[in-house]
C-alpha cells in the first residue's frame, strides 16, 4: 500500500502490515486543543474531517491512552475493526482515510512510525466556512465567544475539581467533558474544565512515579 504525506512529500510504500504509532506532543495544541473523543471534535471536525477520519483518529487516541510510548498495529485487523474493507492498495478506503489523517496535519510520518496527534486544534477559520451555517453561528455563539459574565472563577473552580475527580475514577477527558455538559456546564467551560484536569491528573501520576512512597518498615 502506498500513501502521499502531503506535509513532507515522503511515500511510504508499501505501509507494513505492522504500523507503529506514537504520541506527537504540541504542548500549544495540547494545551487548548480538544481529545478527538470529545463533542467537539464530534460536532465540529467530523463534518471536516470525514466520519472515517474522525473515527480513526479516536481509536488511535485509545490505542495511545493504554500504551503513552507508543503501539504496533495490525493495520488489516483494524481496517476490518473500522469497517474500512480488506483492500490495501493506494485507493483504498483505508489508505485514504489514513492519508487523511495526514492532509489534515493531524499525523506525520515520522521515519518508519506514524507520530499521532492526541489533541486535535481549534477550527480555523478556513475549516469553520466548511460547516453548515448552523453549526457556524453554534461554534460563534458556544466557543468564539462564551457568556463571560455566567464564568466565574468560583464555578470554573468547581468545574476543574468536578473534572478532575471523575478522572481519579477512571474516566477519560472526554467522559469527564460530557459529563460537565449534563450538569449544565457551558459547553467552553466543559472543555476548559476537563483539559485541565486532564493535564493535572497526568502530572500528579508522573510525580507519583518519580517519588514512589516508601514502604513502612515493620
């Protein structure tokens, strides 16, 4: 199989029946960006980015949730697993969708891995016109431009504890966004919210790895 990265120009051909993955840190983009299983991307970026795309992106984002250095993938196991088919040529369903996922600098090739990202950005505007006029004044009205005057520090810092605590139980950043939206969060301030706990509950598990605590001795 032979996929164009269109940021690089590089070919990969053929693409091996074992495809690594890897996390691509941006920490601008993972600092205000949106995990690709949240109602964000969902509503936004789907209608750009194609149904495929969007769905690929999300089980790449739970692939890398489980294995944070990356993982090898039997890329016919998961064509199959997307419904995507069983052919591999350049055309493709498959082959398509993950050139996408490149066109859309949402992955790149990096040597022989696949560098992913696991925060997908704002819409830009050129990607905004793209929508529907309804979703267009939706995105205007729910994140260009949030009622401020209903975000206080108080309820945004409830938000962040609320967030954070669904995490230490084991939900994901996109889990804990819904869950804020049906306690009737701002949608912004949902996303806001669960971004930082997100971050939060990831430098609390690193800090706790690099000091374990000791055992009592007896």
């Amino acid at each position: 199989m032979t996929v164009t990265c269109a940021t690089t120009g590089v070919h990969r051909d053929p693409i091996p029946a074992i495809l690594r993955i890897e996390a691509w840190p941006d920490p601008v983009v993972d600092e205000v960006g949106y995990d690709p299983r949240s109602s964000y991307v969902e509503i936004y970026w789907l209608p750009v980015l194609g149904p495929s795309t969007t769905l690929l992106l999300r089980r790449f984002a739970s692939f890398l949730d489980d294995a944070p250095d990356g993982v090898d993938l039997d890329l016919e196991e998961l064509a199959r697993a997307l419904g995507l088919g069983e052919r591999f040529g350049v055309n493709a369903p498959f082959a398509r969708t993950l050139k996408r996922c490149v066109d859309f600098q949402m992955a790149e090739w990096r040597g022989e891995a696949l560098a992913v990202r696991r925060h997908l950005p704002p819409l830009a505007r050129r990607h905004l016109r793209r929508l529907p006029d309804t979703l267009q004044r939706r995105h205007a009205r729910e994140i260009e431009a949030p009622p401020q005057s209903t975000v206080s520090d108080r309820l945004r810092l409830h938000g962040r504890r609320l967030a954070l605590s669904l995490l230490d139980y084991g939900e994901d950043r996109a889990a804990a966004e819904q869950q804020l939206m049906r306690w009737a969060f701002h949608p912004a301030l949902a996303s806001e919210c669960a971004s930082w706990a997100a971050l939060e509950h990831g430098r609390r598990r690193s800090a706790q790895a690099a000091h374990p605590a000791r055992p009592v001795a007896g």
